[in-house]
C-alpha cells in the first residue's frame, strides 16, 4: 500500500487472511496546488489504512517510520514486521561516464536544470 485504492474497502471486507505491505503515503498537504487529486487520494489512503490494519492479521513495513505509520493506524507492535529493501549495493558502484559527466555540466552552465522524480 503506498496510496488510497478503489479497492481497499472490497480488500477489507473479504474473508480470507490479509497482510499489509506498507511503503508510506506522503501526506497529501505535501501535494498543495500541484496536482490536486493526488491529495485526495492520499488522505483516502491514509483512512483505508486504518481499515485494512483492522482487518489484516499482520503487516510488512520497509522501516521503522513506516511501521510507525501502521501502529497509528491501529495495527499492533506484535502483529508489524520491518523488512528492509534488498538491494545489491555493488551495484551502485559503476564507474562515472567522463563525456557524460562534462556534458551534464555543461548543460547546467548554460542555464540547464536537475530533476528529481520518485515514483512508488
């Protein structure tokens, strides 16, 4: 779960055993102007939280601020489990593209800008 779902209350509402993986729901006053929809949905989220840690047996967190999240929501501290991301860290060790690297810059000199996009 990392955003409201239509779903949600159909999900809660099934007989069969549930368990949350939560990754977090930025809260939707952090959306403003910019995209409108999205703070509704995160506010949705947020509620469907509440009810979906009501109605599951046990949750996944990937860390200890989101597991926080869970326990606001209801979800007890022996019923949530934080499992970190597995990742290979080696691979994070390439080596830098040198014409690449001097072209970026160049790019920034002249009046260029970084973007930085995370999506879930």
């Amino acid at each position: 779960m990392s955003s409201g779902s239509p779903v949600a209350e159909l999900i809660a509402e099934r007989p069969e055993p549930k368990i949350v993986d939560y990754h977090n729901i930025t809260p939707g006053s952090l959306f403003g102007s910019w995209v409108p929809w999205a703070t509704q949905e995160a506010e949705d989220g947020l509620r469907q939280l509440k009810t979906l840690a009501d109605a599951s047996s046990f949750a996944i967190a990937d860390s200890d601020f989101n597991a926080s999240d869970l326990h606001d929501a209801g979800m007890p501290d022996e019923r949530t489990l934080v499992v970190a991301p597995l990742f290979d860290a080696a691979s994070l060790r390439r080596r830098v593209d040198r014409d690449l690297e001097a072209s970026r810059r160049a790019e920034r000199a002249a009046g260029g800008a970084d973007w930085l996009f995370v999506a879930g």
